[in-house]
C-alpha cells in the first residue's frame, strides 16, 4: 500500500482540484493508496469538503489535531499514523504536482528507499525568496552535519524502513529537513518544475523562515557555539596585545593616553559581541528546555478511522 500524506491548513479553495487531481493519478496506479491527510487546525472548511469526500471515496482518511500545531507537527502526525509500505509527501497547495507520483513508485518499486524531489524551477516565488533560500542552504550546508539537499523540499516518498526509522528521533524541535538528511538511506533524485500555488495563500513569512533557519541551524549542528568560543579568543588576543603595547609605550614615552571615542567603541562592539553570544546560548539552552519537558509534537483530536469513537486528547 502506498500512503499519501498531505498536511492541511485552511486549504478549501485548493482542496477540489486537488482531490480531483490525485484521484486521475491514483486510479492508474496499481497499488492500493491510502490518502492520508492532516488537518493542521483549519478554520475554514477543508476538514468539511475532506469528510465529504470520503463518503463517496473511502481511501481517504482525515486526522485532525487539536489545534494549529506548525505544518512540521502535521507532517510528523502524518508519519506517525501512515500504514503504507511507502509514504510520498506533498503540499495541498498543488506545488507538487500529483501526476509525478506514478514516476517516484516507480522509483520505489526499483529498490530506491528515498525518491527526492528537486525544484528545477520556483515558478511563483519572488527573487528575494530565492536568493534568501540560497544563502540558507549554503549556510547550513556549511555548519551542519548531515548535507541537506539543495533546492529539495518535503515533496518526497519514502519507504517504510525509512518513515520507521524517522519516527524513532526523539526530537520535540522538528526540523525535518535535516532529519530526512540525517536518516539517510538509498536516494533517488528526480528533477521537476515547481509550480506555483493552485489557489490561496502561503501560510509563510519571513518571520516564520527565519525561525524555521534558526531551529535548522540550531538543531543539527553546535558549531555557532565554537564560533563564539573563537570570536572571544580572537578578541581576547587581541586586548591583550594592545594592553601590553599601551604600557611599554607608557613606558618609554610617558603617559599621554588621550582616545576617549576610541574606547566607547571597543567597548560597545565588544559588549554587542556579548550579548549576541549570549543569546546564541540562549537559543540552545531553550531548546533544551523544550526538549526536557518531553511534550507530544501534536495532539489528535479526531480521526476518521475511529469514527465510532472520537478520542480527544486533553493535555
Ligand atoms: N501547512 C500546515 N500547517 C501550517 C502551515 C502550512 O499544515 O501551519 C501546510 C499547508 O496546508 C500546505 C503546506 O503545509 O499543504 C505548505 O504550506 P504553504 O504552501 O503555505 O507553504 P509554501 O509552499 O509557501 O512554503
Ligand atoms: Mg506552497
């Protein structure tokens, strides 16, 4: 079986095409599918249009979480609750376009675990987007650990051994990108034109990148912390070589130490460098708060498996 999970939010005005869409593609599949998608706390009615469909078309099956949990706590869901013997991940949004599904099975069924998905082009996304997607990658790639494919998003199928192995990491700060990096396994990779959005809006903005950068920079590598480490080093060296020339100059020449605005600069670039080491710590120490408190990544609130008994979870 293969299971395909879309993670939802507030996706009505897209969701009737893309049904539609994945309905032309599955039928010429010969595995049985499982249509799996997460509902991220829509309050529109994504989950109304998804429950209806499953009346007529009961390969679809509906999680909803309690609440908007962030789309990598929707895909974890997905993950976690998929049965297939493969899993493919995609967006509602038809940026991943459906008719591909038959290529990376196939993919699959040639014994590749992972069938990536690499953006030839970003049709719809401005050039600051580009060029800020860039600079991150070259960043992370830099720092980190495991190499994240450049210009790869979550568009991908996997196998089970692989979605096994990704629902063992602990982690409650999901960074999935790097995590898919640093499973690794046998990887196929795909070239294709990245459409733009079918309908709606994107959920992103620059704030949520930019914290999406920090949690991927922070959460696979701890080499900013040696920076700071080498920075203070570097400035330290530095003091002291200038101290000691200030005072065999004192020496030979006597005292004459005029350099007032000299001074409020060294110290109030030196104290920036503090404070910015200090909250490069702090971004990590946080993170380990988060991770002690050992909360689920998301709660379910319903699932149409169990219709006839709708858990909800409190915390
Ligand atoms: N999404 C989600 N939870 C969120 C935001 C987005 O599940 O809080 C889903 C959204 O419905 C879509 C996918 O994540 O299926 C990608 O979102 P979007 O297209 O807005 O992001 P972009 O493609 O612009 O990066
Ligand atoms: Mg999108």
């Amino acid at each position: 079986m293969l299971s395909i999970v879309i993670p939802v939010h507030n996706e009505s005005d897209v969701i009737p095409t893309l049904l539609s869409r994945l309905d032309r593609v599955t039928r010429q599949l010969d595995v049985p599918v499982e249509l799996l998608f997460v509902d991220d706390g829509s309050h529109d009615n994504s989950v109304a249009l998804l429950l209806r469909a499953r009346q007529r078309q009961p390969d679809i099956r509906v999680v909803q979480l309690s609440r908007n949990f962030g789309k990598e706590a929707a895909v974890t869901a997905g993950l976690e609750h998929a049965r297939g013997d493969a899993l493919i991940l995609m967006d509602a949004d038809l940026q991943d376009p459906p008719e591909l599904i038959p290529r990376m099975v196939a993919e699959w069924r040639r014994g590749a675990d992972v069938v990536l998905m690499k953006r030839r082009s970003r049709a719809g996304e401005s050039w600051l987007k580009r060029i800020t997607a860039s600079l991150f990658y070259r960043v992370i790639n830099r720092i980190s650990d495991a190499s994240i494919p450049v210009d790869t998003g979550d568009f991908r199928l996997m196998s089970r051994r692989t979605v096994d192995a990704l629902n063992r990491l602990p982690e409650r700060n999901r960074y999935l990108k790097g995590m898919f990096a640093w499973v690794g396994m046998p990887t196929v990779t795909l070239e294709f034109d990245r459409d733009p959005r079918a309908a709606g809006k994107t959920k992103w903005n620059y704030l949520k990148l930019m914290h999406l950068a920090m949690e991927g920079i922070t959460s696979f590598s701890t080499r900013p912390l040696r920076l700071a480490l080498l920075l203070g080093l570097l400035a330290a060296g530095a003091g002291g070589l200038f101290g000691t020339w200030e005072v065999l100059r004192a020496l030979i020449f006597g005292i004459s130490t005029p350099g007032y605005a000299s001074m409020i600069a060294i110290v109030t670039f030196l104290s920036g460098v503090q404070l910015l080491c200090v909250g490069l710590l702090g971004e990590y120490v946080g993170r380990i708060y988060m991770e002690t408190k050992q909360r689920p990544v998301f709660i379910v609130a319903e699932d149409s498996e169990d219709e006839a008994q709708p858990i909800l979870t409190h915390l």
